[in-house]
C-alpha cells in the first residue's frame, strides 16, 4: 500500500496552536507569582518557598516519563492521544485556583503546604495534556518545513500567552484590595482561558483514527514497535511495569545523540528563562520600585517576541535551523548579561535590553521545538517508530527540571542575600544585599547558563539533508515496485 503524504491544513495549525494559550499560561504565571505568592503574601521563608515549589516539580518530572509511555500505549489502543489530553484539561483549572485559594486565617508553614499540594495536583493534570501536546507534530506534520511552519505559528500564541497572562495575570490581583481575594480572581479568570485553550487543541488537531484502520499508519506502526518489544520481553502490554516506562525513556535519552544534545540545552535554557521569570516580580517591586513595571517588562518582552517568532521561521528555512537557534540564544544571553546595569541605575533603559531579549527568545522557543519532531522522527527511521510520547514525556521532564530549577536557584540567592518575607499588608525593607541578589539574579547568573547552554548547542548534528534524507528512504521503500 502506498502511504499518502498527510496535508498540514490551516485548521490543524490553529488547533494546535491554540494549546499554546493553555501552556504558555501555566508556564508563565506561576513561574511569576507564585514564589512571590508565598513569601510576600503567605509570609513562608524564601528558602522553603523555593523548596515547595521545586518538590512539586520533582514530582512532575518523576511522572512525565511515565505519561509519555502510557501515551504511546494509549494511541495504541484507541488510535489517539486525546484522552490523557482532555483530563488534564478538564482538571487543571481547578487545581489551579485550589493553589490561589489559600484561607487568609492560615498560619505560613500550612499555608506553604496548602500550595505545595495544588500545585503538585495541578502539575499533574498539566503533565496529562502536554506531554501527549509535545509528541503530536511528529504525527501530524510530516517535513522538515511542515513542523517549522506548525511550530512556529504555536509559539506565536505561545508568546501572546505569556503577554496576556504575563502583563494581566498580575493585574487581576489588584481588582480588589484584599490580596488573597485578588490571587483568587487572578486564579479564576486564568484558569478558565487556560482550561479553554487546552481543550480546543484537543477537539481540533489531535488526530482521532480508528484502531487498525486504513491510513492509520502511525498507529500501526505504534502497534509493531510496541508489540515485538513486548514479544521479546515476554511482557503482555497490559503488564508493563513502571521501571519499564522508565527504562523506555532513558533508552531514547541514550540511544539518540541529537536527543540528549537537544535536551540538554532546552534544559538548561529553560533554568535561565526560569530565573528572570521568577525574578521578574521582584526586579519590579524592589530595583524598579513599581509593580507596574511587571506589566511593562512583559510587554517588552514580547512585543518583539510576537514579530520576531515568524521571521525565526523565515531565517530557519534559509539557514537551517540550528544556527538560527543559536543566534537566538546568543542575543538572549547578551540582552541578559546587559540587564546588570541596574545594579548602578535602574530605570526604565532596561525595557530595551528586555525587548531584544524577547527577540531571541522567540526563536529560543519555537526552534528547538521544531526541531525536536526531526530528532523524533530521525530516530524512528533509525531504531523504531512508536516512541513519540516516550519523547514526549522526556522532553516535557527536562523542561520542567530547568524551570523548577530556575526558581530554586533565585530562592537560594534571596535567602543568602538576607531577603526579608512578608505576610498579607506587611511593610517590610529589603536590605542593599537582597536588592543586589535580585539583579545579579536577572541578568548575570542567565547569561552565564546561557552561555553554557550553547556549548552542548554544538552537539546537535542533525541537519536538513539528513531528515530529507529519511524522507525519501521512506518514500523509496513504500514506492511500488515495477517491472518484476
């Protein structure tokens, strides 16, 4: 039989995209407030905010590779991933406004654990919808320049997420002036638009086939890979245990070099963007001295994120896009480093160095993203296809091990640096050492990782002519044969 090249309509790259909304959101706002939440409003220690927030992303991380196997069993059994994708939309809202809903009467330490627990709920339910999220364009967009262009138009909205969550999450807490009920209009209103954005992604590009029907060639091939795997462990796909799922993960971590040099990178720029987002609050209230400034620095941030995201997918088709990638990042690193100036002058000249962050930070975004269904794919023509949930759930662990890590880093260095917490309308002073911290921490400490980061940039070898090369192999072997 011969395979019919899939056709990327539009419809199928606005569905998807539209996901976007719902994880671009739940990346942003609690990656922004929700430290601040705890030291600044719940009165918890700097130290052990950080550490709450963290175990409840440990917990994600443990977990991600476990979604991306079961993921890939599920597609086998019912031809598609959407039902891992619809519960995590249909429960992540309200886990999200449990986190936001703490009792103003709680003392610190219960009002920590309080958090810890709803946002290790809502992790989960956010881990259900992306990981499944992450390994759809390898299914659903067959080129090299199909997955640029799906992936590029994904962190278009993707960036208008973190501009509408960025600049108005916050905002919505100042609706009232009771700041518990302010995190809970903020939790409400964005829950519901991530909860929204979530579920049209699901209804509208997740590919829906039957089991074993025609054309439903991804799922068969699913069905292969899984089955002489089982076959050869002498392992029935119902009984498949948990070290196994693991032992899936870190097999494709292991096996695929461009995996590992992909990853390593995304994680440890994921740790840098991670940092200023986590610092970004605290930049605004003590070095900016305006929580108003929040608001601007998101809009700095990604106005040029929003222009630049299509035109990274312009320079990616003439240059490839692993040096487009690594421009990006290198603007990015530079944009940061710049941003120590504040330590002698705050003001508002650090919206340029923002905005030009939000240039590279666009292609930081959408380029590895695209990148990731060539490696995919790649390693599908070389050891199997059926993993892509397994990379899914990889990939989604990496990325959440920098943002955890992000946040863990600043919580270190405002407890060193003497940072003094506060309860609900408290009036506190922050010490010269702290403000330093908080700088130090949104500027020198990113650009260092980013630099970092592209060194194991330069590992990742795959190259366009390589994945053309895979496409026409396949295209070779499935053409029927003449002339016998």
């Amino acid at each position: 039989m011969i395979a019919t090249p899939r056709v990327l309509t539009r419809t199928t790259v606005a569905g998807y995209a539209a996901g976007s909304l719902g994880t671009g959101g739940f990346a942003t706002l609690p990656g922004l407030v929700l430290v601040f939440y705890l030291t600044d409003t719940l009165g918890v220690a700097a130290l052990l905010a950080g550490l709450l927030v963290t175990l409840a992303k440990v917990w994600d991380v443990l977990i991600d590779p476990l979604i991306g196997a079961w993921s890939d069993r599920w597609l086998l059994r019912t031809g598609s991933r959407r039902g891992f994708m619809l519960l995590g939309a249909c429960t992540l809202p309200l886990f999200f406004i449990l986190t936001f809903s703490v009792p103003a009467s709680l003392p610190p330490l219960a009002a920590g654990i309080w958090v810890f627990v709803a946002f290790l709920l809502t992790a989960t339910s956010f881990s259900l919808f992306q990981v499944p999220y992450i390994a759809l364009p390898a299914e659903i967009a067959d080129s090299y320049d199909q997955r640029t262009r799906l992936l590029t138009w994904r962190v278009v909205v993707l960036t208008l997420a973190i501009l509408l969550f960025g600049a108005g999450g916050p905002a919505l807490r100042t609706v009232t002036e009771d700041e518990y009920v302010g995190y809970i209009v903020m939790a409400v209103v964005a829950g519901v638009v991530i909860g929204l954005g979530m579920l049209v992604a699901v209804f509208v590009s997740v590919p829906r086939r039957s089991r074993g029907s025609v054309g439903a060639a991804s799922v068969t091939d699913t069905a292969t890979s899984a089955s002489a795997t089982d076959a050869a462990s002498g392992t029935s796909p119902d009984k498949v245990s948990l070290r196994r799922y693991y032992a899936e993960g870190f097999g494709a971590l292991r096996r695929s070099q461009p995996f590992r040099a992909l990853l390593a990178t995304f994680l440890l720029q994921g740790l840098a963007t991670g940092l200023m987002l986590a610092a970004a609050n605290y930049v605004a209230v003590w070095v900016l001295d305006s929580e108003d400034a929040l608001t601007f620095l998101f809009v700095a941030l990604i106005a040029p994120a929003l222009l630049f995201a299509p035109l990274w997918g312009v320079i990616a088709r003439r240059i490839g896009k692993e040096r487009s990638y690594l421009y990006a990042s290198i603007l990015y690193g530079i944009a940061a480093f710049s941003l120590i100036g504040m330590l002698w002058a705050p003001g508002s000249w650090v919206y340029v160095p923002v905005a030009l962050a939000g240039a590279g930070y666009a292609g930081m975004q959408s380029l590895p993203m695209a990148m990731l269904p060539d490696v995919i794919s790649h390693d599908a023509a070389t050891a199997g296809p059926g993993r892509a949930g397994t990379f899914g759930g990889m990939w989604t662990a990496g990325e959440t091990t920098g943002m955890a890590l992000g946040a863990t880093a600043l919580s270190i260095v405002l407890a060193v640096t003497g940072y003094v917490q506060s309860s609900g309308a408290e009036v506190v002073t922050q010490p010269a050492s702290a403000v330093a911290g908080i700088v130090v921490s949104f500027s020198v400490v990113p650009a260092v990782i980013i630099l970092t980061s592209l060194v194991t940039l330069r590992g990742y070898r795959l190259r366009r002519e390589d994945i053309d090369l895979l496409g026409s192999s396949s295209s070779d072997e499935l053409a029927p044969q003449t002339g016998q």
